[in-house]
C-alpha cells in the first residue's frame, strides 16, 4: 500500500494515472482539496482512496498512514513555505517538527519530515520511480536559439544553480545578460511576471535545481499551467534542466509555447 501525499499542480494526478497503470494499491491524501481534489477524483473513482487531509496538521497524517499500515508515501505536488506562512495553527506534531529546525527552507522542512516518517518505518518514494517519463532529454524542443539568447541561457542558468545551492529558490528571469528577478518565497510564477514587469517583453525564464537535490521531494516542474497568464512577445525562452525537471503534459506545453512564440530548452 502506497500512501500518495497529493500537494497542488497536476502533478498528484499523473502519479495517481501512473499507479493505477502499474496496478499499485494506494490511498491519496488531499493537502489542499481546493486545488486539485475533483481532478483526482476523476482518475481515484473509489471516494474511499482520498482524503482530505489540511497539510498543516502533520501529526494526523502520520496517524493516518500509520491506521492504514502504510509503509511507503510518495509525496508530489507542491507545498511550499508561502501556504505554510498562510496557515499558522498547526498541530502539536508540526509544531515540535518546525523548532526542531535551525534553519526552515523547504528543503529542511521536507528533509526533516522524511525523517521523521523513516523513523516510523516508512520508507518515501523518489519522485521520479513513478513520473520518471515526465523527464525530457536535452535539446530544443520548439523554437531557435542565437547567440544572444545562449549569453542569457548561460548566464541564467548559471546563477539559478547558485541560488539553489543557497536554497532560496531555483528560477531567475534574465533579459540581455541582466538578471531581472530571483526567485525567492513567492514561487517562480510570481519571479517570472515580475521579471516580465521589469523587462516587458523578451524575458529567458531558467529553473535549475539544487546539486544534492533529494529526489524523494519537490523536483522543479514546468507545464502549461507555467505559461498562463503569459502573452505573446513576453518570454523569449524558458531552459530548464534535463535530469531535474518534470515537464507535465508536454505535448500541450509545446503547443502553447509555439503559440506565444517561446523557446523551449532542455539542458544538461
């Protein structure tokens, strides 16, 4: 029996396709049913594999992995420290679980709580033993790079992977080898409308991803959702990095990115 940790995005569906396709037993906890709840219940037709679980109580979904003799969870979807910030009464488990911490990044948070389930026997899953699909090998798979955009792609890329290394956040929006926006707290959706509101039109949007990236959590995705709400001249290219990033539904992401004139790049 899998326990399937569903944060936000389309990413806890595809898992959940990919599951039933593999013929795994599993149950899905909902962190946030606002989300994507009737999405999953289009692929988990028996209502008694999903629960709606608030992701700030983590003591009662240890319980609930527990009650059901789970012993791996696989966590997908994102939840990040922004929901964290917009839910402060969190139970005496997550409690206990966030001063234990020196520092709270995401990646401290999640490391720490992976332990915490390790020590209750239960084993997590890499993200990518179920989506590993969802990994695109390097190339261009819409548009033309030139000389100017491989400078920004160089530049941005590089420093992506820098301030992933500092665990700050791991997009940047560069434009003519400046940097307009890290990302940071808000998430890269919001680094790249505020790159676009600095640089107006022919932004490169590059995610990286840290070094010792833990597989077993949160690896960078890029869909068409990463694409609403931009317009057509806006972004030049996104580049992201091959090993490390999911690309959710790539046969529409490819499509909406030609339609906006947008260059995709997946990079070693």
């Amino acid at each position: 029996m899998i326990a399937v940790i569903a944060g936000t995005g389309t990413l806890p569906v595809l898992a959940c396709k990919k599951l039933l396709d593999l013929h795994e037993d599993f149950f899905v906890l909902s962190l946030f049913p606002e989300d994507n709840l009737a999405l999953l219940k289009e692929v988990v037709l028996n209502d008694s594999q999903i629960i709606a679980q608030p992701f700030y109580k983590a003591g009662q979904m240890l319980d609930l992995v527990k009650e059901r003799g789970t012993k791996k969870v696989l966590f997908i979807g994102k939840v990040d420290k922004q929901h964290l910030l917009q839910h402060i009464k969190f139970d005496w488990f997550a409690i206990k679980l966030m001063a234990s911490l020196v520092n709270k990044s995401d990646s401290s948070i999640m490391e720490r709580l992976l332990a915490e389930l390790q020590s209750h026997g239960i084993d997590v899953i890499k993200q990518d033993e179920v989506l590993g699909s969802l990994l695109v090998p390097p190339g261009v798979l819409c548009g033309e790079l030139d000389e100017n955009l491989k400078a920004d792609i160089e530049i941005g890329m590089h420093i992506a992977t820098q301030m992933s290394c500092c665990d700050v956040g791991q997009s940047v929006v560069v434009k003519d080898k400046m940097i307009l926006a890290v990302e940071a707290i808000e998430g890269t959706d919001a680094c790249v409308r505020r790159g676009i509101n600095l640089g107006k039109s022919g932004v490169v949007v590059c995610k990286s991803a840290r070094p010792s990236q833990n597989r077993k959590f949160d690896l960078p995705t890029l869909g068409p959702a990463s694409l609403t709400g931009i317009e057509n001249g806006q972004v030049k290219a996104i580049v992201w990095l091959s090993k490390s990033t999911f690309i959710a539904q790539k046969e529409d992401f490819i499509k909406m990115a030609q339609s906006l004139g947008i260059t995709l790049v997946s990079v070693e």
